[in-house]
C-alpha cells in the first residue's frame, strides 16, 4: 500500500520532513481513509502516527565564544583610550624637557615609544625614565 501521499500530507501539516514521521503498522487502514489535516492531526493524537526525535548534533545548540571574560570593546572606546593616555605622557615628557631633565635625543626616543603604545600609564613612563638615569 502507497502512502506517500498522506506522509506529503502529515508533512505539512505537522511542519517536519518526511522521513521524521513514522506510520504505525497497526494502524494503516486508519490512516489509509485520512484525507484531511484534521484527520492526521486525530491521528497523532491517537498515536497512530509517531514523530521521530532529532538525531545527531543539530539538537546541541551552538555554543557561543563570548563569555564575560571575552567581552571586546568597540574601536572608538580603544581609541579614546589611547588619546588621552597619549596626551598625558607627551605633556608629561613636554615638562620634563623643558625643566632641562632630558636631552632632545632622549625626548625624540619617548616620544616614538608613546606613540607605539609602549608604557601602559604614567608611573610606568616614569620607571622606565628612572632606568635611563641610572
């Protein structure tokens, strides 16, 4: 017996493939005689026609990498953030040439190293001054 068609029908009318939904051997001739929706959602509902559950890794949900230790920051946030660390140390650098604490080759140096994001704040520019010193 061919029931391709009422599989095409509990197809649409259940919403899921075709090779999900399982005939009952019992119950053919009921479901033989259903022509409408209504009758293989009846069906269904009486068991006589079973839905397979979903096999293999499309029932695990994907996982997402972005957990709150792996939160980025957009790039004008990362930008703000350099010009004012920026700002700060060449002011800082400015003073100390123009107090006379640093030659004009020293200062050329800092300033290329500010500019390559070198020292993370101020008092670490002032460490690494401390070292040159020394």
């Amino acid at each position: 017996m061919n029931l391709s068609k009422k599989k095409e029908l509990a197809k649409r009318t259940l919403g899921i493939g075709k090779d999900r939904i399982i005939f009952v051997e019992s119950r053919l001739e009921d479901i033989k005689e259903a022509i409408t929706k209504q009758d293989i959602r009846d069906l269904m509902k009486d068991g006589a026609i079973v839905i397979r559950e979903i096999g293999g890794r499309k029932k695990i949900r994907k996982k997402s990498n972005r957990g709150p230790g792996n939160i980025r920051k957009g790039r004008r946030v990362v930008k703000r953030g350099y010009i004012i660390m920026t700002r700060k140390l060449r002011k800082h650098v400015a003073e100390l040439k123009k107090s006379g604490e640093m030659t004009n080759e020293t200062f050329r140096d800092i300033r290329k190293k500010i500019r390559n994001k070198v020292f993370r704040s101020k008092a670490h520019l002032r460490e690494h001054l401390g070292e040159i010193k020394k």
